[in-house]
C-alpha cells in the first residue's frame, strides 16, 4: 500500500461519491483504528474510489486492501488504471486532442459516436476505459448518456492516473456480489460500505429485499467482530425510507452528517441540505458542531 499522500483521487465522476465527507469519515473511524496493525481494508462498493484513495494515502498501517463493484464496465476501467495507466493515458490525450479541436455541434456528435462504439463492447481494454472516462467526463451527471455542453473538459488528467495507478497497485481488484467480500475478511479487517443511490444511473435501483440482505450481511461481520462503516445517501430507495434505514439499523450506532454548506447554515435551512446516515458497528464519539463553531469539518452533531 502507498501509505502517503502521493495525489491520487477519483479519476471519475460518480452519483454519491464521499469526497465532501472524508474529514467527518475520518473522524468517524474506530479510535484505535490508525494504531492497528496489519489492516485490510474492503470496499465492497467502491464506485469513484474517494473514500479507497483516501485510506491508502493516509494509513500506512493497511497493508492489504480489496475493492469490488458490480459494475463489470467501471471493474474493468479499474483494472486498466492499475495495470496500464501509460497507456491509457496516451489514448485519453488522442481523444481529448480530437475532441478539443471540434466547435460545439461536433462535439457533441462525437460524444454520440463515442457512446454508440462503448455500447457495442467490441474494443479492447485500453480503448474501452477510455471510452467510458471520456463518457463520463463530457456527460450530464457523469452517467455517459447525455453530452453536457456547458462542462469544463479536464477529459485526461495524466498526474492523477498516474498516482491512481501506484496506490492501486497492489489492491485486490473485484467484480461480484457484495457478500462474496466475506471471503477476502482476515485478521485485522475494516469494511467500509457505501451501497449504491437508489435512483443513480451507474446501477439498477435497490429494493428493500437489497438493503435487508446488506443488513444481514453487516451482522454477519459483527458477529464474526470485523469493524465496518456504513454511509446512507439522501438517493435511498423510494421503497426503503431514511426512518425505514434507521430502523432497519436499529441496534447499531447511527448518526447523521453533513456537507460543509450544510454546517454553515442555519437550523432551519440545514433542514433542507442533503445528509447522510452513518451507521456503525462500534461507537466513537464524533464532535458536535457546537463544540467545534470554528473548524472547518464536515460535522455531525
């Protein structure tokens, strides 16, 4: 594992991605958690990664790291991240270099092509990751249906691939059923969960049949006294309400948090802002906005 903070992040855009959340996450995490030895670290849904490239950047002391999505396309992309980044890089500049010298209107008949060529899944790895960065990078919502015109295009960020490439190095890279991350549990094992949004495009919409299943599965791991972390995002499942979630989890820590605009408001218009639930298999006392006016952490209180 990296083990230092070498630059990498999420080198996509993805719906209920953690980044706005990582200082309140951190802070959430077992109290001894930085001081455990020989830790592996699983993602069972890792989507864009924020929470992933975080961790290994910062806690030397995870020596063992698995990651998993059932999403076969963004597996596949993060394969080809970690295995041949130099490569991957050279075809995002062609594309970007091709794309950039068009106006408006060939733009977004080229992102038409572009879509059309990943829809038929005839290309190889190389061509096939890059497709769906640039899809993602040029898309409404990063979900490489509609072209958004109005974007800023930073379409091959090469110094970011790159660290991503390092840090990902020797992670264990999965594409299954969330449960089948059991497996990968040893020792010192913490699972961060992070189930997909409900009403998200990157993947088919839970029911309340899945989140019963997740349920099952992080008593599971209580059981056999591996920490986990867990983050319910405000796109829940319209079957499967937040008091549904906080019930269903009854017997677990739980706590709500927000993003920095959030804190910054008043109660009334906080009320309003988007939040996450924060459930835990352990309990670490999180500081309360109150006591912490001036800082600048995401908060839960």
């Amino acid at each position: 594992m990296a083990g230092k903070n070498i630059g990498a992040r999420p080198f996509i855009r993805w719906q209920g991605a953690k980044c706005q959340y990582l200082r309140i996450l951190t802070q959430a995490l077992p109290a001894d958690f930085a001081n455990t030895p020989d830790v592996t670290y699983i993602e069972p849904f890792v989507g864009s990664g924020s929470m992933l490239f975080h961790m290994l950047q910062t806690y030397p002391n995870i020596t063992r790291a698995v990651i998993n999505d059932n999403n076969l396309d963004l597996m596949r992309v993060y394969n080809t991240v970690r295995d041949r980044a130099s490569e991957l890089i050279s075809e995002l500049k062609q594309i970007q270099k091709q794309f950039l010298s068009l106006d408006e209107t060939k733009r977004a008949h080229y992102f038409d092509e572009a879509r059309e060529e990943f829809s038929e899944r005839l290309v190889d790895g190389i061509r096939h990751a890059a497709l769906f960065i640039f899809l993602n990078k040029t898309s409404v919502g990063g979900h490489g249906l509609k072209y958004h015109a109005a974007r800023r295009y930073d379409i091959c960020e090469e110094a970011v691939l790159l660290a991503d490439s390092k840090v990902l190095k020797d992670v264990n890279i999965l594409c299954d059923d969330f449960e089948k991350t059991y497996n990968e549990a040893c020792g010192n094992t913490f699972f961060f969960l992070d189930p997909p949004c409900a009403n998200g495009s990157h993947t088919p919409e839970w029911s309340s049949r899945e989140h019963v299943r997740l349920k099952k599965f992080c008593d599971l791991l209580n059981f056999r006294h591996f920490d986990w972390m867990l983050t319910g995002s405000d796109c829940r499942s319209k079957r499967l309400s937040s008091n549904g979630v906080e019930q269903l989890y009854s017997n677990y820590d739980i706590q709500r948090i927000w993003t920095p605009q959030a804190i910054k408001a008043t109660p009334e218009q906080r009320e309003k802002q988007p939040s996450e639930l924060l459930i835990r298999n352990f309990q670490r006392e999180i500081l309360s906005l109150r006591n912490l006016q001036c800082t600048q952490l995401s908060l839960a209180f």
